[in-house]
C-alpha cells in the first residue's frame, strides 16, 4: 500500500517548531485548524522567539513570488507591522 493522492484538503495547516535539546534536536508538529487564522499563530511563535517553519502548506506555497525568508526577515516584518 501506498500513497496516491489527496482526495479533499481538509483545510487544516502544520508548522513544526524546532525545540533544542542539546546535541538532539526534536521537531513538534502544531496542527492549525482551519478555524484558527495562520497568521496568528506565525505572529505569536515570531514573538516568543520560537524556532519554526511552515511544513504543509510550505513557505515556498505561501509565497509564491517571494524568497522565503529566515526567521530574522519575519521578525523585522512584524515590527514593521506594529
């Protein structure tokens, strides 16, 4: 058995935060539901200075036109924003 396709998106996204352990980092999976605006959850991680990235969508569908940028790029965005 294997994986063919994705019949309907159920809307839900995934961001996946890096959490140091040492010499062992680990991935966390944070399933956003469709209810819960991404962006929130973006901002909220940028501001507790949480390592992270976009993992279903990705960065790259996202921003199509853009360079995804690093972590600091975000920061900056966001005060901007503010």
């Amino acid at each position: 058995m294997s994986f063919q396709d994705v019949v309907e998106n159920s809307g839900h996204r995934t961001v996946r935060v890096i959490l140091d352990e040492g010499f062992q980092p680990k991935l966390l999976s944070i399933d956003v539901p469709p209810q819960v605006r991404l962006e929130e959850v973006t901002r909220f991680l940028i501001e507790q200075d949480v390592q992270w990235e976009h993992a279903d969508p990705t960065c790259a569908d996202l921003h199509p036109n853009e360079k995804c940028a690093e972590r600091q790029d975000q920061r900056a965005r966001l005060q901007a924003q503010a």
